[in-house]
C-alpha cells in the first residue's frame, strides 16, 4: 500500500471568501449553498452553527451571521496559488478539491529526512503564504476551531490519510499513522465516514456500525450484496484500497508582463507597446497547439493602483482582437485633452500606466478553431464585420439580443456586446408563474410610451382591488396628445404581483386591445398610469 501524505486547510470556503474580501476575519461567518451551510467560521461554530444546517435555523442560532453565498469558482482561484508553492516543494501533487490535497508520501520524506520533517515543511511553506492570516482562535470554540490552520495526515491511502488530517489534534497539526496500522486507526470510525449515506443506513440495520465491522465481512459477499460501489467502501474500510493517486499537470505558464519605462499614459502608445505581448502570446498558445477563449487584463498605473478585467470570445482571439481589448478597457480610463495639441495625439490616461498583464484564463484546442476545409463560414465573416465595427466604433457599438427569463418583455431579453458571453441570472428554462403567454409581441418598445385609455363616455379606466376593469375599454391615445385609437376587442386584465413581501414590490396589470386597423397592442397599468408597451406585429 502506498504511503500517502494529505494535506488539508479546514474551512476553505470561509477562507477563500476572507481573502478574496467578502467578510472579516474572526466574524462569524457561514457558506451557503441552496440554503444550507456548506462551511463555517469557529466563531459560528461557538454560537451552534454547524455546516448541513438551514440558513434560517443557523440564522436563529447567530443573529450577527454573515452569510457569503458558495462559489466554486473561488474556492478554486483563491487555491491556485497554494497548490503552486506545494508543487515548488514536491512533484506528483493531486488536488482533490480546493483545501485538500493528497501525494505519495516516500519521495519528500526522502528529501527531507523523514515524513514528520515533511510534513512540517509543506505546513510552513503554505502557512508563509498568509494562511494563518485568514483568523485566529476563538475562546469557546470547539475542537479544531482556529481558522486559516493547516494539517496533515500520513497513512496507507488516502482515505486513511484524510481522516489522520482531520482527527489530528489542533496543537499537534501532524498525525502520522505507521505503517501497517491504518486498519486498526480506521476501525473505530462509524461508517458515515464513508460518504455514503444510503449504505451506512443499510449498514446500521443490519448492526454494522464502525468501519472495523464493515471491513470484517467476506469481500465477496459484500460485492454481491452492494455492487461495485459497496465493494469500494468496503476496501477503503479495510485500508486496502489500491485507488493510484492522479498527480495534477501543472498548466502551462501563458501569462505574459510587459514593465514600461518610462511609464506611459497615452492609449496609442500603450496599444502600440501591447502589439508585441499579444504576438507572443498568441505565438506560444499556437505553438501548443491552443487558442485563447477568455482572457484577463490587468494594468497598473504609477500610483500602484490595480485594474483587471475578464474577456471573453465567441471563438478565439487573435494578436489584434487582444490589442482592441487592451485599448477599450483603457477607454474608461481616459481624460480630455488639454490642449489642441494633446487631442490630435489621441485620448491620454488619468495617470501614466507602468506595467501590462495579460493572462489567457480559457484555452482550447487549435483543432476545435480551424476553418472550414472549404473556406470560412459565413458566421465567420460576420463575426469578422461585426468585430471590425467594434474596433473603430468602440465594444459597446456592437449589441446582440440574449433570451433571458423573468415575466415581463422589458426582462426577457439582455443586449450584450458582441463576442461577450451574457451573465444570465433569470434562466430561461425556469418556470415564471404570470408571465406573457407565447405568442410573444413582435415589437417591444425600448421605451414604453404613456397613454390614456378611456371607456365609451371619454372617462378614463381603473382596476379595482378585485382586479375588475371600472368600465369596458372603448379607445386609448397617447397622454401627451393625439387622435384616439378605437378598441374593437379586449382581452384581460392579468394582474402581476411581484415580491408583494418587501418594498420592492411592483404590481401591475396587462390588457390585451385591437384597434380599429386591426393592430393588437400590449398595455400596462401600473400604479395609475397606464402604458404601451409593445406591439402585435
């Protein structure tokens, strides 16, 4: 059986959120996914917040809870650079997932002298990159409650590793189990250790309990009894599990720096220093055999204040489309010329750019990117127009309409720029309980218009609290003036009430009229105004 080395940071989901800036260290702190918590904080574990709670039992529990939504993209990110000091230290590291990580123990126990003394200098290494930072102990906390702590278990396998590092002692912070002796270590341990809830209550009803007990049954009998996925449990229970550790390919280093001196603070001559960076970039990621999908853009100016941000591609980019991006994100940054001379030279910066960081964050194969064997696409030429209106006009002249949900028109629709990819967080799929039936209107106003709507007498119409019109619709004009549309047929009103709990509550109603050329409009009282917005084409 292998020797294993596990190194584990408790509670990395409340790290990561310390240290990317969404809550204070020492506060009391829990990770919510799907209105459970995934993680806490040792000061919420004082109060009785514990992780599988409700938001609201955990809620009740720790009134001054802050709550930070999960984000496995974060929790990976904010890991990265944890992994990268582990694999300067050691070869073959294998990411479990972000906070947990497993290697064969006997190569750095060689190196340094023993698996205690290797164990200890991979604790160090990550504690020197701010680990420890992330919180301190808290009084009354319970058993290993001080966040931002690393601990690391040795065992044979894995599994036997893992649980080392999380039953290890808070003072002790390395648990090394000998070998030939994860068996004995693991049989006490009950049998929801094994993350399987179903078979540990199968297991419970026919009195197996500890891990020793489940390990103790023929092999056979438990693989006839529980499939394949019963046997596995049953030879991690016996610290016989022969699973071989996937060592992580570290990525390629793609990122590329350009330091300017003397700082610069024109765009023309930032997109003319870029030029050579977007090259190489592009160069090397071909050489690999790779296309860049999504980049990210950093500067920082002369005061040492940093800006980033992420773009993204419909296809791939090239040298030019990088440049593009580095000057429209410059644009933002740009002050009036001062003098004639100034704006014949072009738009200068705020304050004088002194280095350049461009880091490919997608990349693909070169094979899933190459044109057509006979000839581009005509999707290929329009996105190579649309982009060029993009370069002369700016990112935000060129829009695309993205379906999103929600129950009004004005929600269903997002304008994204072109080759940007729409942040939707109104699914379509979802279902919108009130809203407009299909067939859609073919025409919605980007500004709804202001319009009266009036009975057969000329008196304007209302709806009451029993949602009841005051009088059939006989016509409707423009509110600022106009000749009056007669109303042939009506349909409605649907009355839509949307998040009647808070203040920001929006009640409205909807009828459906034709008018007298036969056209069927879309109407909307909401409040005691009514409006047009869209229109039957």
């Amino acid at each position: 059986m292998q020797r294993t080395l596990v190194l584990w940071v408790p509670d990395w989901p409340v790290i990561a959120a310390v240290r990317d800036g969404l809550a204070t260290a020492g506060a009391p702190i829990a990770v919510m996914a799907a209105n459970r918590v995934v993680a806490c904080s040792p000061a919420a574990r004082a109060e009785g917040v514990r992780a599988g709670q409700r938001r609201r039992e955990a809620q009740s529990l720790c009134t001054s809870l802050v709550v930070v939504p999960f984000d496995e993209g974060r929790d990976h990110r904010v890991f990265a650079p944890l992994i990268d000091v582990v694999e300067g230290l050691v070869a073959g590291v294998q990411v479990v997932r972000p906070g947990l990580l497993a290697l064969a123990a006997r190569g750095p126990a060689r190196y340094y002298g023993g698996e205690k003394a290797a164990a200890l200098a991979l604790r160090g290494a990550v504690l020197a990159e701010g680990v420890g930072d992330a919180g301190g102990a808290v009084p009354g906390a319970v058993p290993g409650g001080r966040l931002g702590d690393v601990r690391i278990g040795i065992a044979d396998g894995p599994f036997a590793a893992e649980l080392a590092a999380r039953t290890v002692a808070c003072e002790q912070a390395v648990q090394i189990v000998a070998s030939g002796a994860s068996g004995p270590f693991l049989a006490p341990f009950p049998v929801t250790t094994l993350g399987d809830p179903d078979l540990a209550t199968l297991l419970g009803r026919l009195g197996v309990r500890t891990l020793g007990d489940f390990a103790a049954l023929p092999a056979e009998a438990v693989r006839d009894r529980f499939g394949a996925a019963g046997a596995h449990r049953h030879a991690l229970a016996g610290a016989s599990d022969a699973t071989p550790l996937v060592p992580r390919t570290p990525p390629p280093d793609l990122e590329r720096v350009l330091e300017l001196e003397p700082p610069l603070d024109r765009v023309d001559q930032l997109a003319f220093a870029v030029r050579q960076l977007a090259d190489e970039l592009v160069e090397t990621l071909t050489s690999r055999l790779l296309v860049a999908t999504a980049i990210r853009i950093g500067f920082r100016d002369e005061h040492g204040t940093e800006t980033e941000r992420a773009w993204l591609h419909p296809r791939s980019f090239r040298a030019s489309e990088i440049v593009d991006r580095v000057r429209w994100q410059l644009s933002g940054e740009t002050r009036t010329a001062g003098t004639p001379a100034d704006a014949d030279r072009g738009p200068g910066l705020r304050s004088a750019i002194t280095r350049v960081r461009i880091v490919p964050e997608n990349v693909d194969d070169l094979a899933h990117h190459e044109p057509g064997l006979w000839g581009s696409a005509p999707d290929e030429r329009v996105h190579h127009a649309l982009s060029r209106v993009q370069s002369l006009l700016g990112h935000e002249a060129v829009l695309t309409a993205q379906r999103a949900g929600g129950r009004t028109l004005a929600e269903r629709s997002v304008l994204v720029p072109w080759g940007d990819r729409a942040v939707i967080t109104r699914p379509v799929e979802r279902p919108w309980p009130g809203a407009l039936p299909q067939p859609a209107p073919a025409t919605v106003f980007p500004s709804r218009h202001a319009v009266t709507v009036v009975d057969a007498l000329g008196a304007p119409i209302g709806i009451d609290d029993r949602m009841r019109l005051s009088a059939p619709p006989a016509g409707f004009a423009p509110a600022a003036g106009g000749a009056t549309r007669p109303v042939t047929s009506w349909a409605g009103p649907w009355p839509l009430d949307e998040q009647w709990w808070s203040i920001r509550r929006r009640r409205l109603h909807r009828l459906q009229v034709v008018d007298a050329a036969g056209v069927a409009w879309l109407l909307v009282l909401e409040g005691n105004s009514w409006w047009a917005e869209a229109r039957y084409d």
